[in-house]
C-alpha cells in the first residue's frame, strides 16, 4: 500500500467515525451498531416488584452506565480522530518525501552521468595522446629503416658496377689496351673495399609505451561518490537600508540540499564611459557567508554583481547579475544664497555628486530642538526649494540627497530666521565700480574710476549706472530691510524688475522704482521715482537710515526714516511680477544694507 492509498483510507475511516457520532446524537433508542445492556439477574414475575422506588432506581442507574459508556466512547473516538489526523500530517510528510527523494534521485542520476562522461571524456583524450605517441615512434622508426636501405642499396649498385667492369675488362683481348686500362680499376675497386660498410640495423622493433597518468581520472571517480558541483547561486535585490555612500551590503542565495565551501562575488561599477568589460574592471572576493559588506565604493554610483558557489567537486555556473546602487553624497548648503523671510525660506544648494540624483529631501527642525524633525519635503527635482515657515521662529534646515539605492547622510545644517526678511546682494548683476564688503552686504563706489578698458560687462551687469540688485525671496506678503546711508553720498534704493535695462537709470523707467538723493550746494534733494517721474516731496530731516517696505497684497512699496520712525512716500503699484531691492551709488561712498529685523515699520 503507497502513501497516496494509505491517506485515502484514513480519510475514509475519519469521515465514517463523523457520520456515526451524528446518528449517535438524533435519538434516545438503540439502533444497529449501539451498545446493548443486558442484566444478569433474572427478571420476576411479580407485578408488584416491578413497581415502585425500586425500579426507578435501576432505571436511573442504567441511565449513568449507559451515559458513562458514552462519555467513554465519546473521549475514544477523540483520541482516535487525533491519531487520525496525525496519521494523515504524517501521510502527507510521506508524500513530500516521495517528491523530494525523486528530486534528489533525478539530480544525482544527472550528476553521476555527468562524472562517468568527464570521466570518458578524459579516458578518450589520453588514448588519443598515447596514440599520438606511438605514431610517432613508428614514424620515426620506418624514416631510420628507410634510410638505411636507400644507403645499402647504393652501396651495392656502387659494386655491381665495379665487377662489371672488372669482368668487361678481363674479357679484353689487347693486351696493350688492358695494360692502360686494368690499374684504374684495381685502385678503384681497393678504394671501395677499405670502405666500412655498418650493417647494422640500429632500429629497436619494439614500443615504448607511454605512461599514462590517470591521477586526475581516479580523482574524478573518487568524487562521484562524494558531492555533485553546487548550483548558481541567485543574487537578491538591493533592500533598504542596505547601502551608505561607500559601501554596499550584497546577499544572494542558494538552494538547500547544495553543499559549498566558498563563494566569489565579483564587481564591476557601471559607468557610460566603459563599452566592455576587462579584468582590470571586475573586482573578485572570496566570501564564506551568502552575504557581503562591499566596501571603498564611489557615491551615487551603479554597481554590477555576480556570484559562483565552489566545493570540493568544482564550481558553480555564475548567477545572473543584479545593479545594486551607493547613496548619493550628502548636498552642499550655499549659506550666502539662502533667503527668507517672515512666511517662508529660498533654500538653494550644490548637488554634492558627480552624476545627477534622482530627488532631494528637505528636513525642518526647530533650532530648540534639532535633533526631531518637524516637517520634511520630500521628492524635490532641483537644487532649490521654497519652503513655507512660521513667523518670528528659528529653524534648522538639513537636506539629503536620494537616489534608488537610499537617502545621503544629512549635509551641514543651516540655521534660518523668520524674524524679517533675508537677502543678499547679486554680485553678478553689479557695476564693475562697485566693490563689496567681505559679508556681502556693504557696497563701495570708490574715488579712482576704472578706465573703460578695465571694466567688463556682461548682459546682466548695469552699464550706465552703478548699481547693484538684491536677491529677495520670490514670495508674496510683506518684506522690510534697511538701508543705512552716508550723509554725503548720493544714491537711488528702491526696487526693480529682475528684466529691468542694465542700461538704463534706477527710477528712469518703467520697471523699476527708487528714492533718490542728490546733494546740491544748498540743500539735500529727495526724489520718488518711477518712469523718470517724481512726486511732489519735501524731507525737512535728513534720513541716515532708511527703511523700505514692499507689501505685494497692499499693492506698495513705502520708505520711512528709521530714527525717527517717519513715513516718507510710498509708491501703489500692482506687481504683476516678484521684484528685487536695487541700489546704486550716482558719486564715491558707500551704502550698506540691514535685513532680518525684529519690527516692521506702519504708516504715521
């Protein structure tokens, strides 16, 4: 009986032992196949005996044996069905070993036929070789004989020949002519007799048979009986977590009833500018465990692996290949070009990677407590991101570069205050007259001007008026900064369009609007201009320090004198675009410019 016969019986018997419980429980009376109860003493015929406590109490006790008897057969067909069931987990344990030993079977039957081939195989190879040997040796052999027997050969010729004429000779009837001719002859023929003929033969008859050295045939046959060469190994994708900027954990498996004694994982980095592979590209290690720390890798960068498994039999085919990807290195905060303001923050950055990634991860902490992340923005394409802030609070930025392999270490943190508004100068847009201070945020327009020769423009720098523009944040609300002025300097602050003409004067058009000081013999002059037009404005007081407030949901750009907290104009103007603070020095001296302050000045 196998084991699929044998699991169908005990599911016959379980079903059977189900369907007599259940006709066990329909009724109170016997039927076939239930346990009858038979009293041993006999039954009297006096009615009165049969009435009465008495027979209740016989009754009552039949009931318990019989409910007893139940509850017994009840606790057996329990312990019954439970053997059953074991039975059948064990039947199907059966049937899974079939499979496997027929596996197993199928495997070895392969790999003993694949041995006893390599074995012929190898067999066949060294009678080719010993044949190989033995033709030669015949060769060599019959070119000896032959060349004996060409010698022998004209060896004779040479003296048949000389008896030949030895006979012609003494056949001659002329006396005087045999006398001329015989001593010729006689020399000749001593001549040839001195000569030492060998006649030997020189050349054995017999073989040397060739060694035959079957050392590596009786290994083979050795290790059929030992273990079969283990199967390729699969390498595993690349998980989370599993990746730092330089350095890779690689896992693979393999299949169980496989035996190895070692691994080599070989590398290779993926790059555009190698076309094929050599050696000097693949990097190979012997690793014992199915995993490996891969480490001295370059950041964001792709790597090719694949592995062997080798016992003492031989060596697996090579697994197929699988990408496994560094992280990137962390980005570079650019501290001088980071610009804020009381609702939100400009944050730009370098990459800090070679190849692109494939997003940046923006991480918000309160300066308080840094180490918890507030709030982060996560899928960002570009190396710049505008993230929306509280105001009056300092926060701490990081940011992680990403790419498929994970997320960069985080890069040097910035801290960024929303307590007013955070610019700075664009040096690039600056007259070449103009020098700054080494924070950036104090403009000089020195006494000796550059000659012509020595300034260099270009399409962003203003030509005709000394100017310079701010980098303010391109959000919409509320910005204030301060300027602070020399009393004997003559200069324009306002704003402009960021397309505002380098060629033209600050004020002078359409694009840009600014509070100029003109210094007079007789007085300071102030002017609010825009498009070469200004308001009517007399300033008793002159201002040392000058506020500037943009409002873009008002619709107005306001100046105030700071000292004395007194508004001096304001410009009302749709912004249809975002604008930039400019500045600009019409003679020598200096303008420095104040952001980030705690208060935001309002009408008086």
């Amino acid at each position: 009986m196998d084991a699929y016969e044998m699991r169908g019986r005990l599911q016959v018997i379980a079903e059977e032992m189900v369907v007599s419980e259940e006709e066990e429980g329909d009724g109170g009376g016997c039927v076939e196949g239930s346990f009858v109860l038979v009293s041993k003493k006999p039954v009297s015929s006096d009615p009165s005996k049969h009435s009465g406590e008495p027979t209740q109490d016989k009754t009552g006790s039949l009931q318990n044996t019989a409910q007893k008897l139940r509850n017994e057969l009840s606790e057996n067909s329990s312990r019954l069905r439970e053997k059953i069931s074991q039975m059948e987990n064990f039947a199907g344990n059966l049937e899974e070993i079939f499979i496997t030993v027929e596996e197993n079977f199928a495997r070895q039957e392969q790999n003993l036929e694949q041995h006893y081939s390599e074995v012929l195989q190898t067999l066949s190879q060294r009678n080719t070789e010993n044949s190989a040997t033995l033709m030669e040796q015949k060769k060599q052999k019959l070119e000896a004989l032959y060349t004996k027997l060409i010698s022998c050969g004209h060896m004779l010729d040479i003296s048949k020949e000389l008896i030949e004429n030895a006979q012609a000779l003494n056949r001659c009837q002329n006396k005087h002519a045999f006398l001329q001719a015989v001593m010729p002859v006689i020399k000749r023929i001593e001549e040839f007799a001195k000569e030492e003929v060998e006649l030997k033969v020189g050349v054995s008859m017999e073989f040397v048979t060739p060694t035959a050295d079957l050392s590596s045939v009786k290994q083979m046959m050795e290790s059929v009986n030992v273990v079969p060469a283990p199967s390729a190994p699969v390498m595993n994708p690349q998980v989370v977590n599993s990746a730092s900027a330089t350095s890779l954990r690689v896992c693979w498996s393999l299949f169980s009833d496989d035996t190895v004694d070692f691994y080599q994982l070989y590398c290779r980095q993926i790059s555009e500018d190698i076309t094929t592979e050599t050696e000097q590209d693949v990097c190979v290690r012997k690793v014992k465990e199915t995993h490996c720390l891969v480490k001295d890798l370059l950041p964001n960068s792709q790597y090719e692996f694949w592995v062997t498994a080798t016992n003492t039999t031989g060596i697996s085919p090579a697994s197929e290949r699988a990408v496994y990807m560094t992280v990137p290195s962390p980005p570079v905060i650019k501290q001088q070009e980071c610009v804020s303001c009381r609702d939100a923050a400009l944050i730009r950055w370098d990459s800090g990677n070679t190849d692109p990634v494939e997003s940046y991860t923006l991480e918000l902490s309160d300066l308080e407590n840094y180490s918890n992340v507030n709030e982060s923005v996560v899928a960002i394409p570009t190396c710049e991101c505008v993230v929306h802030l509280q105001p009056w609070k300092r926060y701490v930025i990081h940011l992680r570069a990403v790419n498929t392999g994970g997320a960069s270490e985080r890069s040097v943190p910035i801290t960024i205050s929303t307590n007013g508004t955070f610019f700075h100068l664009l040096k690039d847009t600056a007259h070449p007259c103009l020098s700054f201070s080494a924070d950036g945020l104090t403009m000089f327009y020195l006494d000796e001007d550059l000659p012509i020769s020595e300034m260099v423009f270009s399409e962003n720098t203003f030509s005709s008026c000394v100017a310079v523009l701010g980098d303010l944040i391109p959000v919409r609300g509320q910005h204030y900064w301060e300027v602070e002025v020399d009393e004997w300097a003559e200069y324009r602050v306002g704003v402009a369009y960021e397309d505002t003409q380098r060629s033209s004067f600050l004020g002078a058009n359409a694009t840009s609007w600014c509070m100029r000081h003109i210094l007079t013999p007789s007085r300071h002059k102030y002017e609010f201009l825009h498009n070469g037009w200004s308001a009517d404005v007399r300033i008793t007081v002159q201002p040392r320090r000058i506020g500037i407030l943009l409002d873009y949901d008002l619709g107005t750009l306001s100046f105030y004198n700071v000292h004395l907290n007194q508004h001096l104009h304001t410009f009302t103007h749709t912004f249809k675009h975002f604008v930039q603070p400019c500045f600009s020095l019409d003679r020598p001296g200096k303008l420095t410019l104040h952001t980030g302050l705690t208060h935001t000045p309002t009408h008086s």
